[in-house]
C-alpha cells in the first residue's frame, strides 16, 4: 500500500520540485541519516502545517510550514533527526501494524494519504496525524536519540529543545488571539515538559548553549530565496498571531528585510482591522525603501492608494510594478 501512497506523493500538486530547496533539505536528511540515507526518500510538501513524518519503508515528508518556522541548519536536523530515530528504532513499523489491526484496507490507505499531503485540509489532516501519534514512551526515546543523531552529524544539539521552544512561543501568541490549535499543539499536549527535559538531558551531556546564536547562511539563503511562496502559504491560514511570531523572529535572525516588511503589509492587509490600511501602507513603502522589495509590494500599496482615491501615487506604483514584472 505504501507504494501507492508514494505514487500519489510524486504526482501530488502539493509537492514542491524545487531543485535549490530540495537538495537543501536532502543535504541535512544525509548527514543526519548517515548510512541510512539511501533507504530514504524525501518529498517536501507544500503545506504550511508544522509537520514532518516517515513511514516503515523509508519515505519521508516534510511540510514546508516546518521549513519556515525554523531558525537554522540544525532545527530542521532536529526535526529530522527524531523521525529517522523513529525509523531506526521500528516505531513506524509498531504503529503500522497497530493502524493496520483497526482500520480497513481503505481507511488506512487515506488516513494515511492526508496525514502525509495535507489533503482535506489541515485541520482534518491535524486530527489524523493525532490518531497515529507515537506512544510516550516512543516520543521520549525519539527525542533523546535524535538528539545524539544531531551530534554525530556535527550539528547543534541544543537546537533538538530550541525548535520546540519557537513552536511553543507560536502557540503562545495564538492562544491570545483565540485561534485555532495546530497540529502541534493537539499532537504534543505535553510540550513545555518534553522541551524540560531535553533540555535539561542535552545541557547535561553536551554542556551548556553558546551565548549567541547566529542562523547559518546556506539557512538563510535557502530561506531568502524560497520566502515568497513559503509566507504566502502562511498568510493564507488567516492566523495572524502565529504570522507575526514568525515575522518577528525571521527578521531577529536576518531574513532580507524587504521581505519580511512586505508579509507585514500583506498580514495586516489581510486582517483587516481598523488602522490595518495604514499599516499595511506603512509596511508596504518601508519594503521598498529598504531595496529589493517584491513587485508585488508596488502592486498592493498601488490598490490602497487607489482605494484612497490618490491617484497619481497609484499609477506610479502600479507602474513600477509593471517595469519590475
């Protein structure tokens, strides 16, 4: 059945082919993995889900909604390290077979499916990958183990705790604006203690964190480079809380700040709350001030000047926007 499952992976208009991107991701899944690696098979999916799975066979997905809620090189080798330490541990075959004992043939070939793709949605998706969650006691021996797969391969291992602290932040800010849990949250209801104790286990083994911690620049480039789909997918949830958290830490670690001005604009654009507009309009010109905006920062402050009725500051920036398309 995993077959089939790949199958439909491969020819999944939610998959993403960038070459840059996917050799990116490749690169650390490798380096993690080890000689594990040519087991694996690696399929980035465009989903701006927090989420990232491997089954018994080998077949790993990574939504892209983990990509961007990273802060470097070594989170997303945390991510990946605790899957691969599911694998090699024979947790996805443990659970494939209990998933297999409950469900029917069909049921468990599209349980499987959205939980992969994101099909469905990702609340539906959210609530399936929370009916195959690990047991604790796998989750534990992931987490510690993964840690020491980030260590072997060179990488941080204070970023296997760091990732769940960022995650937990988001949760936070979302929680203030009464917005709807993620995966995340209804898949690790235990998180602050899970975050303690790896913590406290990593700081133990490996000493204590640098003081400073600087995002790596093959990070940074793949991030600059891939941000406007990547931030698009996110302003599309409607889930401003948790966009700003994000906005917010993307440019503390140095994203292209055109960019991260722009996603202000199009979030408060979006939300549209009174004093949003000018917001949006503030952002939107501070995006081209700083150089190398997006065109469509033109386009967009171009429509709010419309809506505005300042015509002549609309055709200039619609202009501008046709001369940089």
């Amino acid at each position: 059945e995993f077959e089939e499952i790949e199958l439909q992976l491969k020819k999944s208009a939610l998959l993403v082919e960038d070459v840059y991107l996917n050799d990116y991701i490749r690169g650390i899944v490798c380096r993690v993995a080890g000689p594990y690696c040519a087991d694996f098979r690696v399929y980035i999916m465009r989903n701006p889900g927090f989420n990232a799975s491997m089954t018994a066979t080998g077949m790993m997905q990574i939504w892209t909604g983990l990509i961007t809620r990273a802060s470097s090189s070594d989170e997303i080798a945390a991510v990946v390290g605790h899957e691969i330490a599911h694998y090699t541990r024979l947790h996805s075959l443990q659970r494939l077979r209990d998933m297999k004992k409950k469900s029917a043939t069909g049921a468990w070939f599209d349980l499987i499916l959205i939980a992969a793709t994101g099909y469905g949605g990702v609340g539906q998706a959210a609530a399936i990958i929370s009916m195959l969650s690990f047991s604790r006691e796998q989750e534990t021996e992931a987490d510690l183990l993964g840690a020491r797969l980030l260590a072997q391969a060179q990488y941080d291992p204070h970023a296997s705790y760091r990732v769940w602290q960022k995650l937990i932040a988001e949760e936070k800010a979302a929680v203030v604006k009464r917005e709807e849990p993620t995966a995340f949250s209804r898949t690790h209801p235990e998180a602050e203690v899970r975050m303690q104790y790896l913590k406290s286990w990593v700081t133990a083994r490996y000493g204590e964190p640098d003081v400073e911690i600087v995002a790596d620049k093959p990070f940074i480039d793949m991030l600059n480079a891939n941000y406007l789909f990547l931030m698009e997918d996110q302003i599309e949830t409607n889930r401003f809380g948790r966009t700003r958290e994000m906005l917010v830490r993307h440019a503390e670690i140095g994203v292209e700040p055109s960019l991260v001005r722009y996603f202000y604009g199009e979030m408060f654009r979006q939300r549209g709350e009174p004093g949003d507009e000018d917001m949006a309009m503030e952002a939107y010109r501070h995006s081209i001030e700083g150089g190398n905006p997006p065109p469509q920062a033109y386009k967009n402050l171009g429509y709010l000047h419309l809506k505005k009725d300042v015509l002549d500051k609309a055709r200039h920036n619609f202009r501008r926007y046709l001369e940089l398309e």
